[in-house]
C-alpha cells in the first residue's frame, strides 16, 4: 500500500489521530446480511423457480405531484432536525471528536462506489456513503465543533478490500426513535428480495453467454472503488 497523498493541503496544529472511515470499522447491522454481489449461478435454478407475492407495481395513468410533496414533507416532520440537519447533528453531538467519528461509523452504512456522489448532507439523509462521502460527513461533523479536519487518500491493500467487500451494504442499526423502515418507504423489503432474486436468474438465463460479456456478476469495479479510500485527520 503507497504512502497517503494530501488531497487538501491545510495548516493542523495537532495530528495526534487519524479518525479512519473504513468499512472495516464496526458498522453493526440489524440482522446477517449476504456477502456484497449478485447471486451465484448455482442458485439460479432454485431462484428462477421462486414463487413471488405480487407482481411489479404499476403506478396510475396521471400523478399528483402536490400530494406527493406533501406526503414527502409528512415523512419529514417525523425526524428530527439532528436526522438530516448537519449543524444541529453537531450541535447533539457535543464538542468531542471522538462522537462524531463514532455517530459515522456506527450510524452511517457503507455503500461501495466510485467517487463523491452524495456529500456530506446526502450521506446523512441517505445513511450510507463510500469512504469519500462518509469521510466528507465526518469532516463537516468535526468543521462544526470548530476543529480543522482534512482529507487524506490512498491505496487499500488487497485483503482490506476483499473484507469491505464481504461487509458492504450492512444496515447501519437505526436509531430507537426512527419509525419502521416499513412506514418511511412503504416496501415489502422481503418480497422485493424474492421477486429481484428470480428476475435475476430468468433475466440471466435468457442472456447466455453475453452475460459474461457484459460483466454481469463481477465485483472487479466494486474493489477498484473501494480500493481508492479517503479518511478524515484532525
């Protein structure tokens, strides 16, 4: 593994830690999860066979945005501000580093893809970001207590990769006030998880060989993204 580049050149009075978001910190999962990656070919016989509840849902001729958006703000005013509002996150978090490290990586899941994608207040809105998205929340959390925090880059080795890999996409734990994931998106997880596991196997069936072609079931990109971290030195 190469040495750290400085992604942002800042003047820190006192390097004493090098806070790590990793997804080889302990990000706790509320049930066992399946290693991260599409079903294996041995199961597409048992999974195209699948019996599911009910077929894709097909929305109506016209859509009432209005009602949407006031159906989307209703689920707003069920959270906090410290949900999905960074300063006052901050502000509950009080002025130790060390809580805001711990609030990333215990309430933050970790999604694995290239790049920054969501920043730091999507990460928190979304509970989940890659290294750079989590690394940029926690960078903001430390900015809010009045501390200078910078971003650092490097390479992963092979086997902290392969690790990330098995663990990614793991559930942060909710927190004991945030309502049912079943009222928040009104989805039958556990059906979508069956009807996506046997579309999968008929979908790959009818590809063939172009399947492998195409990529299908590969990881390769996946490890590339993780591969390239970011974590966060105050």
């Amino acid at each position: 593994m190469r040495t750290p580049r400085i992604a942002m050149p800042v003047s820190v009075t006192a390097l004493a830690a090098a806070l790590v978001i990793t997804g080889l910190s302990p990000v706790m999962a509320t049930s066992p999860q399946p290693p991260l990656g599409l079903p294996e070919a041995s199961t597409r016989e048992i999974d195209r066979a699948l019996v599911t509840a009910d077929e894709p849902h097909v929305g109506p001729a016209s859509y009432d945005a209005d009602a949407a958006g006031e159906a989307a703000l209703a689920q707003v005013d069920r959270f906090g501000g410290p949900d999905w509002d960074i300063e006052e996150l901050a502000a509950s978090l009080g002025t130790e580093a060390e809580a805001a490290f711990a609030f990333v990586r215990d309430r933050i899941g970790f999604d694995p893809y290239p790049g920054v994608l969501r920043g730091a207040h999507g990460t928190l809105v979304a509970r989940a970001g890659n290294a750079w998205d989590r690394a940029l929340l926690l960078q903001e959390l430390l900015r809010q207590q009045g501390r200078e925090a910078r971003l650092a880059t490097g390479l992963l080795a092979e086997a902290a990769v392969e690790s990330i890999l098995e663990r990614s996409l793991s559930p942060a734990p909710p927190s004991p006030d945030d309502p049912p994931a079943s009222d928040v998106i009104g989805i039958d997880l556990e059906s979508l998880s069956t009807r996506a596991h046997r579309d999968y196997a008929r979908l790959s069936d009818g590809l063939g060989e172009e399947a492998e072609r195409l990529g299908v079931g590969a990881t390769s990109d996946l490890a590339a993204a993780i591969g390239e971290h970011a974590w966060v030195q105050v």
